[in-house]
C-alpha cells in the first residue's frame, strides 16, 4: 500500500539546520509531485514547500523561503526537507504529502535552546 | 498571495443536522481548491478535490461546490465521527495556502 515515512526531526537549536527525509513505497515515487506541510502545536496547517516530480521545480512559504531547500531522489524514493537558520517559530510536526494523499505520520521538529 | 479565508472557525450542531463550511480566495483559483478533516490527534484526510470530487472511500454525505473565489463543503447529515477540524487548501500556483480551519463539535 502507499506509505510516506517521514524521519529526522529533533531538537535543535535556533540558528542550527536540519535535514528531514521522506521515504515513500507503494506507488511510483518520480510521477507525482511531493508537499511538505507542517503544524505548530495546537495550530493549523500550514504549508511549507512543493516539489515537482521531477525535482526540477520547488516552491516554497514566504515564512520559509530562502531557509528551507526541498529536494528528492527518484532512483531512492525519497522527499527531502533541508532546514537552515531554524527560528523558534519552526517548532511544527512535518508532513510528507504527496500532492493531497496521503500523508505521512509526520516527524515532529523543536527549535529550542 | 491569495489568502484563503474559511468560516465559522467552529461551529456546534446536532447529529443529523446539515453543515455548511465556506471558503472565500481573495482572487480566483478556478476550481483548484482541495477540503480535508483532521481528527483529533489523527493525520489530515483529503476529502474533496478539484472543488466537487469526493475522494475515493469519503462518505456521501460529505460534499463540495464552487468555483472561482468562493466555494463550500458540505455534510449532509452530520454523525459523530465526523467530529474534527476541516481545512480548505487552494494549489491553482505556489503558495498552495491553508484556511485557518473549521472545528466542528456535536452539539
């Protein structure tokens, strides 16, 4: 069946970076366009980034943009979510979404010192 | 950005009662509008898609319509499962933004 594993959240400091990745099965990774989406504690959804399915195209949140890079390997069936300069207000649980559905369980990222 | 504007933030209604959800763009986006419903501490479920496509396994009672700037999702006949938050999201161009949500209680 179609599964979205996220993995690589954590705690880190502000100002530090982060790489979360997405492993996907179940269904063939490169045709689809791939989302990161995530929610702060107790808060909506917010979304982060898209990627196209050939990993030619991103595009991202203002909130984010010029931080986070997201990337992907076909030939691994990965999503990737690279995270620099991680502000307070990143603190969110990150989903792995391919384009609506599903959704991964999401991988929770806390920006603390 | 288009921003996307949903109401009420919550609602309370009675099993059995018709809901109705409203998501207003600040311009166009055609029918690129997609509904989706969190259940308390669960992962966001897609709904609806393209504006009025029920995905695959979601109950008839749910539906959704519009076009444009304003759209709607609808259910029918509400059942106590279908207590949790609603989020519309448009994804006609980057950024595909989020509603700020719908919390739908049993009365």
């Amino acid at each position: 069946q179609v599964q979205l594993v996220e993995s690589g959240g954590g705690v880190v400091q502000p100002g530090r970076s982060l790489r979360l990745s997405c492993a996907a099965s179940g269904f063939n990774f490169s045709r689809y366009i791939m989302e990161w989406v995530r929610q702060a504690p107790g808060k909506g959804l917010e979304w982060v980034a898209v990627i196209s399915n050939d990993g030619s195209q991103g595009y991202y949140a203002e909130s984010v943009k010029g931080r986070f890079s997201v990337s992907r390997d076909n030939s691994k069936n990965t999503l990737y979510l690279q995270m620099n300069s991680l502000r307070s207000e990143d603190t969110a649980v990150y989903f792995c979404v391919r384009v609506g559905d599903p959704w991964g369980q999401g991988t929770l990222v806390t920006v603390s010192s | 950005d288009i921003q996307m504007t949903q109401s009420p933030s919550s609602l309370s209604a009675s099993v059995g009662d018709r809901v109705t959800i409203t998501c207003r763009a600040s311009q166009g986006i055609s029918n690129f509008l997609a509904w989706y419903q969190q259940k308390p501490g669960k992962v966001p479920k897609l709904l609806i898609y393209a504006a009025s496509t029920l995905q695959s396994g979601v109950p008839s009672r749910f539906s959704g319509s519009g076009s444009g700037t304003d759209f709607t999702l609808t259910i029918s006949s509400l059942q106590p499962e279908d207590v949790a938050t609603y989020y519309c999201q448009k994804y006609n161009s980057a950024p595909w933004t989020f509603g700020q949500g719908t919390k739908v209680e049993i009365k």
